[in-house]
C-alpha cells in the first residue's frame, strides 16, 4: 500500500511542478464542474493550499519574470526557423555540458546576458531560463554570442571577462 502512496504523491509533485498555479485551478475547475475527483485533492490542487502557497511564492515570482520557454520557443521555430535551430543546438550543447559546464559559470553568463534572467536551483532547471532570456535577442547578437562562447571554452575565466564585454559594449576589448 505504501508503494501506491508513493507513487500518487510523486505525480501530483509532478502536476504542480509541470503546470502553473493558474492552469492547475482551471483544471480543478473544469474536474468540479463535471463532478470528478477526490474533493480534499480538488480543494488542495485548487488553491486552498495554506503553507506551501507561501513558500512556492518566491519561486512564482521567479517564474514569471522569466518568459515560458517552450512557448516562445515554438512561437520562434514558426517565425524564424533559423533562430530556433540556433537556440536548439546551444540548448543541446548546455544539457551535454559542452559550454558552460559549471553551474556557476552558467549563472554568471546568464547574467551578463539579461537582467531579467533568474537562475533556479539547479542546473537541469536553469538551462530553460536562460534560453528563455537568449530568445529574446536579435540572431545576429545570439549568432555572435554563441560563437564567441563557443571559442572561449576551455580557456580561463578571462575569456569570461572579454565575453563580457563584447556583450555589454559590442566590441571586443582591447
């Protein structure tokens, strides 16, 4: 019996991390109108949640300062295909730990990049905030970036630096 425990606790850890706050009420809405479900999960999937409403608040914040990515990433491959291949393959390369390996270098990156980029916990879960924050700029700035990055790595943290100001000032320092 404790199994099955598990395993509804793991999905509905899932549910609330895979959908927002909003969509998981309108779920629960639609659920209550046509009568299904289990009504003390309903109330809790439903906003009556009283302690971790709280503590997820910051996290929302987060969330939503940083645009959904797979959203605007679909709203790019239809757009511009180019851009979209571009951002796919630096995604590809950033879960394969072929630039920027370390967590912190990535955080760092991500905040010469945009101020708007908020890095998450962990690695795995910062990677689509910062293409999230990537999206947003011209591909002629994204293919300039990438590139640049791309000869940095394996040098030493200076080539951070020099990143930084091609990024900030657009030209490489002297």
């Amino acid at each position: 019996m404790k199994r099955r425990v598990d395993q509804a606790v793991l999905r509905i850890a899932l549910l609330i991390e895979e959908f927002s706050e909003s969509e998981l009420d309108e779920a629960v809405g639609l659920l209550k109108q046509h009568g299904v479900g289990v009504p003390s999960l309903l109330s809790y999937l439903g906003g009556k949640r009283s302690g971790s409403r709280e503590k997820n608040l910051s996290s929302t914040k987060a969330a939503q300062r940083t645009p959904p990515v797979q959203g605007r990433i679909h709203e790019i491959q239809a757009t511009d295909p180019e851009k979209y291949e571009m951002l796919n393959e630096f995604q590809e390369k950033l879960r394969s730990g072929t630039v920027l390996a370390d967590f912190d270098e990535m955080k760092k990156f991500g905040s010469i990049i945009s101020k708007a980029f908020v890095p998450r916990k962990s690695r795995k879960e910062t990677i689509p905030a910062l293409i999230a924050c990537m999206a947003e700029r011209p591909f002629v700035d994204l293919s300039e970036i990438i590139g640049k990055l791309s000869s940095l790595e394996g040098s030493a943290d200076g080539g951070y630096q020099e990143l930084a100001e091609f990024i900030l000032k657009g030209k490489r320092p002297q």
